[in-house]
C-alpha cells in the first residue's frame, strides 16, 4: 500500500536508535522504548531474515568465522595479529582492534571482539553485547555459518545473564529471536513469550516482536489486536497507524487501511509540521 511520507520505525538496540556500528539491521525488532519523543521516524527494516535448515551449523568454530569474515578482504598486520593471538592478546590490542572493526562497520567481528573482550577481559556490558550478538546474527542472510556462530555466542552470554537476573527483559527478547529465528522452534519462544508477558505486559519490545511473529504467521486478527496494544503504549507514534493501515491493506480491508492511514499522516503532520 502506497503512503505518502510514511516514516518508518528504525529498530533500536539498547537504547539508542536501531544502528549497529552505522548499519541499520533489517530485522524488523528492538527496543522501540527509546524513541519515546516521536520527533522523527525513519526508515523501518523490511523483514525477518529467515536461517534455513541446510545453513545451520551445529558447530562453527572462530576460525571458520574469522575466514568467511575475511573472505573478500585482509584486516591490516596488526588486527590480524590481535585476531591470531586470540584470548592471549592485551586488552589494549583488542579494544584497537574493536574501534578498526566499528570504523570499517564489520558487524561480525565487532561482535566477536565484544565478546572476547568480556570473557577474557570482563569489559563491556553483558546484556549489550549478548544483544548486539543475536540481531547481528538475524540480520545476516547471505551467510548462515557466520550467523550461526553469532546466534551460538550470543546465546551462551544470554544464558548467563539470565542466570543472575531471570526477568531481564532485553535478554528474554533477544532469547525469543534466538529460538524463533535461528532455532524455529515455535514452542519454544511460545514458551519464552507467555513467561516474559507475565514479567511486563507492556514491554514495548516485547509487543513489537510478538506483533512481527504474528504477521509471520498469517495471524491477522490478532495482529491488530497486537497494533491495539501498541497504539495505547505509544499513543503519539504514528508509526502503529501507518503499520495498522498497511495490514488492513493486506487483509483486503480497504475503509479501515485509509482510516489509518489518514490518522497517520495527520499525527505525523503535527509531531513535523514543516515537513
């Protein structure tokens, strides 16, 4: 459905707008929470990358990961160094190491570094860099072993945090992708989904990845009960309108797609009336 100035959600990751590293992830899931103010929506990611079965690996090991990262390219002597050297190089070698990978945006080894930097260095925050790792993995498709390595990681990270705090909610949701999208297991993140309702209903999060989930299951109906919930957490983010407006398009149902698009845009027009 065609809509005029829509401006898209961006997906956010612990607390900042949806940019790993200056990329947006594709993946349509975050912690939309922090954009509260509503002052300017922009582009949303298109869809949910799905791991086939034929590309999951049950074991990927780092340096199988380190030579599809440095498939096309060779990091500079020094980086390499630090990457060779493993869990017995400095924590200044990798934290130089780190800044290279954000600068030259390679998201995968960013993640590793972030990751050996809290196992081996016990720098960063845990429930950061088991986020990072987890929707990085989801929004790599052309890839499944280098995914499959991210998801794996991750994982072990998520684990652990949720070893100590059992009602993290950033965790739980990056646990929900985990099962739904690298492991396809629908009762289990069916399982993870219905407990962490229970935590906080009103997760915004948490609503945004059950909606995503229900769309992909061709649950129309209570995809819009699920945009309902949406709309009264975020009242002023047109964003909930203009997705309720596209799925009423998708459902066929054309008075109420021009319904909200219409409230849509006339929200939009006055949280950005210059544009």
């Amino acid at each position: 459905m065609n809509q005029p100035k829509k401006y898209r959600l961006v997906v956010v990751l612990s607390g900042v707008a949806l940019l790993v590293f200056g990329v947006v992830y594709q993946w349509k899931t975050s912690k939309v929470s922090s954009i509260s103010n509503q002052t300017s929506l922009k582009g949303s990611p298109q869809g949910m990358p799905q791991i086939s079965e034929a590309s999951k690996e049950a074991i990927v090991s780092r340096s199988q990961f380190l030579s599809l990262v440095f498939e096309n390219i060779k990091p500079p002597r020094p980086i390499a160094k630090v990457l060779i050297d493993g869990k017995e190089a400095s924590k200044d070698s990798m934290l130089v190491a780190l800044k290279w990978s954000k600068e030259t945006q390679n998201q995968p080894l960013a993640c590793l570094l972030e990751l050996e930097l809290l196992n081996y260095h016990g720098m960063g925050d845990l429930t950061e860099i088991a986020r990072n790792s987890i929707f990085v993995a989801a929004s790599i498709t052309e890839n499944g072993k280098v995914s499959a390595y991210l998801y794996e990681n991750g994982k072990k990270i998520i684990d652990e945090g949720l070893a100590k705090d059992s009602t993290s909610m950033p965790l739980r949701n990056a646990l929900i992708i985990y099962q739904s999208e690298y492991l396809n297991q629908p009762m289990a993140f069916l399982k993870t989904l219905r407990t962490s309702q229970k935590i906080d209903s009103n997760d915004l999060e948490l609503n945004y990845i059950h909606l995503n989930l229900l769309k992909k299951s061709n649950q129309w109906e209570k995809a819009i009960k699920k945009l309902e919930k949406l709309v009264s957490l975020q009242p002023q983010n047109p964003y909930w309108l203009f997705e309720t407006s596209d799925l009423y398009g998708m459902m066929g149902d054309s008075t109420n797609a021009k319904i909200y698009l219409n409230l849509a845009v006339e929200m939009q027009r006055k949280i950005e009336p210059n544009r």
